[in-house]
C-alpha cells in the first residue's frame, strides 16, 4: 500500500477481499503460494509444505497466548500479560527470514518472537508463570523474555526503551562487518516516544553510510493501549513519520501471511546488501484485550472486533490451503500437534518449582575476581 507522503489515512475494519497478493496466490498451480524464499530468494515460491509449517506455528502461538489468557485469570500467572493473538502473521512471516547473524527485539507483547525463534515452549511458559524453569530463571515474566542463544535481545517493558537499544546493536553487526541485521519491533503507541525519535534520526544518519541494518517493524494494531491512532496523532500515516529521518518504507496488510511474507524478503534483502534502515508499517489487530486484565475495554466496541476476526489471519492461511487442495484432516493434525505442544508447556509450568530465594542474588552484578 502506498500513501501520500505525509497524508493521514482512516483505516478500515476490514476488507472485501485479501488484497493483491492473496488474488494471485489464488491463481498458482495447487500446492503452491506465491511468496518469496524464506532466506530471501528472489524468485522462489513457497511450496505447501512450508506453508504448512508457518501455519503450525501461527496455531501454536495462538493456543499458547489462549493457555497463557487462562493461567492469568485463575491466578496462576501474576504480574501482566500482553497477547500476540490476532498478530501472528506479522511476526510468522518476518522472523521467516531471520539468520543467526541477525538480532531480534521487541516490545512486551513479546510470546510469540520467542516462540517462533525457537525457545522452548515449556521454558517460555515456565517464565510467564514465573517459575524457576523458565527461559530467565523465572525473573523476567511475560514481557521480559531473553534467548539470546536464538537471537532474542527482549522483551521490553518500558514503551519505546528498546528502540535505541536496537538501533545501537545494528551498528555493532555493522562495524563487526558482520552480515547481520535487526529485526526491531515496535507499536503504534511506541512511535510517539522520544526515544523513537532520537533512535530513528541516529539510525538515519548512520544508514547513510551503510551502518544500520535496522529493519523497524512497526505493528499497528490501531490502539496505543485503549487509545486510538485517531485519537493520538494528528498525522495517522505512522510509516510516513519516518520520512524525517531519510529512512524509507513500505505497509503491508499484516492480517495477510503471504502479503507479509512477499515483503519482508525484499526488506530483509535491502537491508542485509546495503546496511541502511528500512521500515515497515504492517497493519494488523489484535483480537485479544491490551492485556489479560482489560476486561472491559470500553475503547472500542464488539461489532469492530467482530469485523476484524473476519480476517483472522490463521482463518486466511487456513482458506488458502484448502484451496491448494491440502486436505482438511491435515489442518486438524497440525491443531492437534500444537494443542499438545501448548498442553505440555502448561504442564510443565504448573508443576515446576519457584525459584529459590537465592536467586534473588544472581544475576544482578557481574562477578568480579579480585587478585
């Protein structure tokens, strides 16, 4: 989608049809998808089977975040809790074309990155109920999740504190002459924040000489907590906000797997060969509360969610293969394997011990050896 630049823009619910990139999947030979490689490839399809296994993941993430919504709300899950549901594609079809040189961080709606990075769902799980077997050691909870093993830098919880620090860490790949890049993840109530701005324009001035491999992810799901694009800013074209800071970009309907997926190889390629930032605004919502205990939410009403789950983007995916003639008793195989997957990271959280009290002492300084 492209806009004026500088325009503001009213957004819709939702769609009469999947957009252009759906359109022409529809048209591929059965049992293919049009959509770039997931290593970035120019002109490679991904074929059924791939397509199964991202959607395998979307389901697994979902019923993760549903496991994770239930532990909150019959007490076994303290703290906060921000979901991923309803935001699977935009996550799923980026992370697709991460490498281990890259760096991913992102904000506390954090679950599914760490997922789909390959952290163990019993760990992940583990940390959310705060446990002494979770992914760090119980002390981070659900928006604080590290796997720094699996590229994963957090898990943030304060709005917009880790834009600078992922712009910071992608001109350290940079002046290593590494190949890596940053995937960064940020909100639309995130774009507001000083520190965007500043991490932007430094991003900006550091692209112009190839040292910033920042890909911005910037994933609009419409409401800053329970406020409004409308109702936050005057100018509602957030991507074009980047603008000022010489830093180019695309939107994509973050509801749309294959939409995703066709432009973030192109981005994640552009970024990697030049090392300058690029954004991209994916326009998507989230079907769940702001958090676990926004149960009201008086912000916005039933008949706009219920607009919006017309295009739930695991429902999408599903269509699509059914189209490609993948059985149906397939789908509900991979339901069944995620369901048990999340099922035994659920388990493994409830009977895991809390952590012991001295861990109230690790992890705080670093050890220094005197003599």
């Amino acid at each position: 989608m492209s806009t004026t630049k500088g325009q503001s823009r009213s957004r819709k619910a939702s769609s009469a049809d999947d957009g252009p990139v759906a359109a022409r999947a529809r048209k591929e030979t059965p049992g293919k998808t049009s959509a770039q490689s997931r290593n970035g490839a120019e002109a490679a399809n991904f074929d059924s089977e791939a397509i199964l296994d991202l959607y395998r993941k979307m389901n697994t993430i979902r019923l993760f975040e549903d496991a994770a919504q239930r532990g909150f709300r019959t007490g076994k899950v303290g703290g906060y809790l921000h979901l991923y549901s309803g935001q699977e594609a935009v996550a799923t079809g980026l992370l697709s074309y991460y490498k281990e040189s890259d760096k991913v961080i992102t904000a506390y709606r954090d679950h599914a990155h760490a997922l789909l990075l390959g952290s163990q769902p019993t760990e992940v799980m583990a940390e959310i109920y705060g446990k002494g077997t979770g992914l760090v050691k119980g002390k981070g909870g659900s928006m604080h999740l590290f796997d720094v093993e699996n590229g994963l830098w957090g898990g943030y919880g304060i709005v917009g504190g880790h834009i600078p620090l992922g712009v910071g860490m992608a001109y350290a790949l940079r002046y290593q002459q590494t190949d890596g890049i940053v995937q960064l993840y940020l909100g639309d109530g995130a774009i507001h924040n000083g520190a965007f701005h500043e991490a932007a324009n430094l991003a900006g001035l550091w692209g112009r000489d190839g040292m910033n491999p920042t890909l911005f992810v910037l994933e609009n799901n419409n409401y800053g907590m329970g406020t409004s694009v409308e109702r936050a800013t005057a100018m509602t074209d957030l991507s074009a906000k980047f603008d000022s800071y010489g830093i180019e970009h695309e939107d994509v309907d973050g509801m749309d797997l294959f939409a995703v997926l066709e432009v973030a190889g192109r981005a994640v390629k552009r970024v990697r060969e030049t090392g300058k930032p690029f954004a991209i605004e994916a326009m998507t919502y989230r079907i769940a509360p702001h958090g676990a205990a926004d149960f009201l939410e008086r912000y916005r009403t039933k008949e706009e969610i219920a607009e919006w789950r017309k295009r739930d983007p695991i429902g999408l995916v599903e269509a699509r293969l059914l189209e490609s003639d993948v059985p149906e008793a397939t789908l509900d195989e991979i339901k069944a394997e995620a369901k048990a997957v999340v099922d035994e990271a659920v388990r493994f959280a409830e009977e895991s011990p809390d952590p012991p009290l001295d861990e109230l002492y690790t992890d705080v300084y670093a050890d220094v050896v005197m003599g």
